[in-house]
C-alpha cells in the first residue's frame, strides 16, 4: 500500500435498514478517502478518515470559475460476497482527461485506484446484497485557491465519497419517454461536453425540468451547430437498433465517452451484431421509426447500465419504438453486462476488479 493514512472512526453510522427502501444519493458511508495537490508536491496527504464537511475558503476558484469534474462508478458483492468494480481504471483514465481539458493536475490515477480500494475494504459492509442494488462511487476534484480572479488553480483537493443505491428499476424494467430538446444545447465541439464536468449538467437542468413538466423522464439533446444530430440523453449515451445495424452517435468532441457504451459496443460486436457509430438525424430515427425499421433504442450509462426507451417527442410529433416494450436486445445487454458487473456471469474480458 502507498503512503495512505488511515484514521478510524470512533463510532459507526446506523446502516440501512432495508435495501429495498434506498433512495439514490441520500445517505453515505463511514468514510472519505482525500488527497491534495501542489505543484511543488504533486499528489499528496492522501487520507481515508471519517466522513466530514469540507471546509473552504469562500474565494476558492471552484465556486466562482467552475473548476471541477467529477466521476461515477458503482461497486458490487460477487456471489461470494467480494466486492467488485466496474472498470476503474477507465474511469480515472477518463477523469485525467477532463482535468486536462479544464486545466487541472493529471490525477495520480494509481494512487487514486489505491485510494478506492482501501476505501471499498473498510466500507463492504455498505454494499447492498439485494439484486440490483450497488454502492455509488463518486470521486471529485475541485480547485481550492482563494483567488478572486481568473486563472488555474495551483491548490486542488481530490475526494471520493460513497453512497448505497437502491435497485434503478424498483418498479420493472421499463421504458421511459425522451423529449428531444430543440431550443437549448448541451454542447458545442471544441466545448467541454466530452468531459465529465459539474457546469455541463448545472446548464442542462432548465431544458429538463421543462421536459419532466411535459411527463417526460429525461432530455435528448441535439447537436449545438444544426440542430439535426442526436447527441446523448440527458444523464445517458443513446443507441438505436434498426433492422440492418445498432447505430449509436460517434464521439465528435461534444459527446461523453461513456465507460458503458464502450462496454456495450464490445459485447454487441462480440455477439455478432453490426454497430455503427456515426452522426445519426433525428429525422432519420423518425423517418425510419414511420417505416417500421426502428426496432428499439437504449441508453447507457453507469446509474441505468441499460435504459430501454418506448418513446420519443420530436416537435410535439410523438413515435412509439416497439409498442413502448421493452426490446428483447436491449433487455439482452442489461442481463449480460450488470451479470459481470455482479460477478453472476463469467468476465473474459477482464473489467472487474475484486477487492
């Protein structure tokens, strides 16, 4: 183990009681696991200690410039009861990156998996038994400097926190309603929306409060130059099956690299299918859906793994994609990725980690 202090708590907090009663997000662990960074140190005082507010100066750059990005990843218990992750490693990969775009440290991406994995060891017994249930991850970085100017931050504090989630599909595994959004965008090329960063989703909540208004679970954004290509969904990548392929948008630079939709494309290749990524029109989708070669659409993304999607709202011009059913590929990739998620189904390809 790296030079990581580890500081006991003195009492442990009341767990849940029942898992089935889990509200995502509300309630958190034992622990935190921290570490700093100066440019003379680099990566530094990495700590796991108990869980505690984090106290800033009110001039520190992250609340006034923006400088943070986050990551979300989910940890489960094997059928033997040893914790699993999900590709970390592609994680931390994917949060350099978005540092780098925001002009933040590289992360100590080892020392951070380290970090986690300490973490995870004193906080198993946080992680819900129950099918569908999981311990969310959340690491974070954010520029501390107190400086009321614009400019980098030199001082950066990296934390992670973790929160035991109920099942997502409580109620079946069902599809939702998308409201494309034709007014507002997420993100431009050349922007940061392929970088996991707090501003890009403080923009997209007035586009879908207004969608939830209308009855719909999540927004579907178009491209921020013509108004013509499908992006992602609102907290998701997005696919669609038609009758000669699975065509999901291609990473343009406005698009978030999804760690599920990469895990997704290998295990639809892996099954024979043919995927496309590529610029996709939502006047295809529709046109297509009108002649009967739109079969199904998912979305991905690590809370949902795989969300089917029933129907869509174009301009207030409405297509059902199969009989608003849930479709019998997409409740494929759910069962086959959340069983090596879960340690239930063989992972040749390597992306779990057991701690």
């Amino acid at each position: 183990m790296s030079n990581i202090t580890i500081t006991k708590t003195s009492e442990l907090k009341k767990k849940y009681e029942d898992a089935n009663k889990l509200v995502f997000g509300e309630m958190y662990t034992d622990y935190i696991f921290t570490m700093r960074y100066l440019p003379e140190k680099g990566w530094h005082d990495a700590q796991i200690k108990p869980y505690e507010n984090i106290s800033l100066n009110p001039a520190s750059l992250v609340f006034h410039y923006g400088q943070e990005i986050f990551e979300g990843m989910k940890a489960y218990l094997s059928p033997n009861g040893e914790p699993l992750l999900f590709r970390p490693d592609e994680n931390f990969k994917r949060m350099s990156s978005s540092a780098e775009r925001l002009k933040m440290p590289k992360l100590d991406e080892k020392l951070a998996l380290e970090g986690l994995c300490e973490l995870l060891k004193l906080e198993k017994d946080w992680i819900p038994a129950l099918e569908g249930t999981s311990l969310y991850i959340r690491p974070t970085m954010i520029a501390v400097d107190p400086y009321l100017g614009l400019k980098p931050s030199q001082e950066y504090l990296f934390f992670i926190i973790m929160s035991p989630v109920g099942a997502y599909y409580a109620t079946g595994f069902n599809p939702v309603k998308i409201y494309v959004e034709t007014k507002y965008v997420r993100a431009v090329p050349g922007g940061t929306g392929n970088v996991k960063a707090g501003g890009n989703y403080a923009a997209s909540l007035l586009a879908s409060s207004a969608a939830k208004d209308k009855g719909y679970s999540q927004v579907l954004w178009l491209d921020g130059i013509e108004r013509k290509y499908i992006e992602e969904v609102g907290a998701m990548n997005i696919f669609f099956r038609f009758n000669d392929a699975v065509v999901t948008p291609e990473l343009s630079g406005s698009i978030l690299p999804g760690i599920t939709r990469k895990s997704i494309i290998q295990l639809l290749k892996d099954d024979g299918y043919s995927v496309e990524e590529r610029h996709i029109s939502i006047q295809e989708v529709f046109d297509r859906a009108k002649k009967g070669e739109l079969l199904e659409a998912f979305g991905t993304g690590t809370a949902a793994v795989v969300s089917p999607v029933g129907i869509l709202n174009w301009n207030d011009e409405v297509i059902e994609i199969n009989e608003n059913k849930t479709g019998e590929l997409t409740l494929k990739m759910f069962k086959h990725l959340t069983g090596i998620q879960t340690g239930q189904i063989d992972d040749k390809y390597g992306w779990s980690l057991k701690i």
